[in-house]
C-alpha cells in the first residue's frame, strides 16, 4: 500500500476543503488497516514502506499543535471526528510499533534497530508526540515512552 503524506493544509479538513477531507480520510483508513494486520505484516509495512515512514512523519510534523491557536481559531474541539480519529491511529501506530506482541515478527532487538534506523522514531518525532499527545493523555503518552525507552535505550542517552 502506498500512504499519503500528511500536508499542513490537512489541518483543515471539515473547513470545506475536500482535498484535506478525502486526504485525513484515505491516511486514517490506511492506518486503520495497518493496524488490524497480523504482527509480521504490520512490521514488513514498518520495515519496507517508505511511504508509510512518511505519513507518519509528515503527520507527526504539520499536525496543528493546541500552542498553534489564533483568536480566530480559539480552540481545537470543534475539530472534525475524522482528524481526531486520524491523530488517534497514527498514535496507536506509534503505540503498537514499541509494544510487546506474540507472534511471527521481529525480535524485540531488531524492533528497536527498525524504529531507529528507518527513522520511524528519533529525538524530533518524540518531542512531537510528546506535544501532541502529552496535554490530552498523559498515561499513555507516558506508557509509550516508558516502552520506547525499554526498547531502545539509546533515545534515553
């Protein structure tokens, strides 16, 4: 599958710009499949797709942060349910990329080598989870860096 990239003008998707909405829309059903995969299909994806690696940098990078606020725009929870529901997946994507799981897939070893050397996760993409998803679920933003960091000590360094 190919993954689009998240564009900052996604960020208006509800506002009236069909492109951002078919666009929120295609990346989330994207990421809902990603996530109902078998462990060793969900980690060929994480391994082999560079469009993925993309989308979820590109999301985690021009994803409106709640500090981004105008007058104009005072306040996000009149967001549209599809780019909250998008926001939700790509976390859960993170989440599930340094749990445990059975199955067929790589070792917990070469899940840390995946996320370091395909740059699924470094120090930037971590401040922006971190920003994005810190303020409105510390638990488990907090239980996700917990995991990173027993996966890969080194981001800990």
């Amino acid at each position: 599958a190919v993954f689009l990239p998240f564009l900052p003008q996604d960020n208006f998707a509800g506002s009236g710009d069909t492109g951002a909405e078919e666009a929120v829309g295609v990346i989330s059903a994207d990421l809902a499949a990603l996530l109902r995969s078998t462990r060793h299909d969900f980690w060929a994806a994480l391994n082999n797709n560079a469009s993925l690696v993309e989308s979820i940098d590109s999301f985690l990078r021009f994803r409106r942060r709640a500090h981004d606020l105008t007058a104009a725009d005072p306040d996000l929870s009149d967001e549209p349910a599809a780019m909250l529901l998008l926001s939700k997946r790509v976390f859960m994507v993170l989440l599930r990329a340094v749990s445990e799981e059975t199955g067929k897939g790589p070792s917990r070893q070469q899940q840390g080598s995946i996320l370091m050397n395909r740059r699924i996760l470094d120090a930037a993409k971590l401040m922006d989870v971190a920003v994005l998803y810190g303020y409105e679920n510390p638990e488990l933003t907090e239980n996700f860096f917990r995991r990173v960091f027993e996966l890969s000590p080194e981001f800990g360094a």
